[in-house]
C-alpha cells in the first residue's frame, strides 16, 4: 500500500514552510505520493480580498512559476526518497455564510482554474485537465469558526463532478461520507510541521500519477490510517 498525503500547503499560500522543507519532511517520513495543493483563493468576498494582500493565495501571474518549482521539486523527490510529487491546486471559495463556502482539490493540474468561476466552470476545466477532483472537509469541523458546507448541500447537483470526498481531515472524521458510501480518500491539509501526524490514505495500485488518479477515480483499493510516525 501507498502511503499518500493528497492536501499540502506551502509559503505559496498561508502554509509555514517553504516548499522544498515540505517535500522533505515528508520525503524523510517515508511517504510514498504527495500532492502539494496550495490556495487558489477567490477574490469577490471580504476574505478572499484578505488573501490576495497578504499573498495566501496563488495567482495567474505566479502560477507557473508555481508549477515549475513543484516540478522541480518532483523529481528530486523522486531522486532522493523515490517519492512521487503531484501538482495540484485548492480552489478556495471563501464567504462569511459557511453555506456558501467551499474547498475543491484539484490533483495533477495543467492550467491555471480561476477560483472566481462558476462551479460548474471549475468542475468542466478540471475534467478537461483530467485533474482528480475531491471536494475537502465537506462537514462541520471542530473547532473551526468558519466551515465550507456549500459542496455537501448541493451534493445532488454537483457530486458528479467529484471523484472523492474527503472522509477524514487533519484529526477529524465525516461519517456522513462513508454513510453515502461516497468515493473517498483522507489528508492532513497540511500547514504546519506537527499536521504531518494526522489522518492518511493508503492505496493500492502502482507508484506513478496515472495508476494514483485511476484508483481515487474507482475507489479500489483504497483505506485510511491514521499517521503517528
């Protein structure tokens, strides 16, 4: 089994560490796929303003520069701890209301996805990119003052469009996912050194990018653990 982490923010967006410390804390822990998906932030709310002057949020104009450093980093991964790096993004569409508000990890993306579109815009772009598309702590977390309950609401209209949900997130668990018997995988959304200890998915298929997003999409092979080192 694949000891994977698909949900990891670096100093691109509102994570602590910059990105080649992340690659190694994890590279040294003896993880064999990561997904770096820093925030795509939307900039029609108060907080989505926020996030763009304090540059927690990737933009058009850096995005490349983005894509070639997680490259880069990538393949030294791969030379050093034999670790597969993914590129990926978290759309970030964040309101006062935790009703509006939603997360949507996009793994192995190509092109820029503005956050500001629509969600089916999002969800067609992604698809077109042939990105894994998982909706991210989708219930009620504790402790957070701020949810993003939007995706769950409307999951009859846009849970086609979704590959996994997020069962687990850092500490906390959504039972209502596997209730639906949903399609799922679990991260740690990564942002500091200590969440590297936090809920994990495993997968059992080949270590290369095709066979990983082929076995989110079927859903085999697939369980959750709970990382301690």
């Amino acid at each position: 089994m694949l000891l994977c982490d698909f949900h990891i923010h670096t100093k691109y967006s509102d994570g602590s560490l910059e990105l080649r410390k992340v690659v190694d804390l994890f590279g040294q822990a003896g993880f064999d796929v990561i997904a770096i998906t820093d925030h795509v932030v939307n900039g029609d709310s108060m907080i989505g303003k926020f996030a763009y002057r304090f540059r927690f949020t990737i933009t058009e104009k850096n995005f490349n520069e983005y894509m070639e450093n997680v490259r880069y980093e990538s393949e030294r991964a791969w030379n050093k701890y034999e670790m597969l790096v993914i590129p990926g993004v978290e759309i970030s569409k964040n309101y006062l209301s935790s009703d509006k508000s939603s997360h949507i990890l996009i793994i192995d993306i190509k092109d820029f996805i503005p956050a500001c579109e629509s969600y089916e815009a999002i969800f067609l772009e992604a698809k077109k990119q042939n990105a894994v598309v998982v909706a991210c702590h989708p219930h009620h977390i504790k402790g957070e003052i701020r949810n993003t309950l939007y995706l769950w609401n409307n999951r009859n209209k846009y849970g086609k469009y979704i590959d996994a949900w997020e069962i687990a997130n850092r500490d906390d668990v959504f039972n209502v996912v596997s209730l639906k018997k949903y399609p799922y995988i679990a991260n740690s959304d990564f942002h500091k050194a200590r969440h590297l200890y936090s809920w994990k998915t495993l997968l059992n298929c080949e270590k290369n990018v095709v066979s990983v997003k082929k076995c989110i999409k079927h859903n085999k092979g697939v369980a959750i653990t709970l990382f301690r080192g």
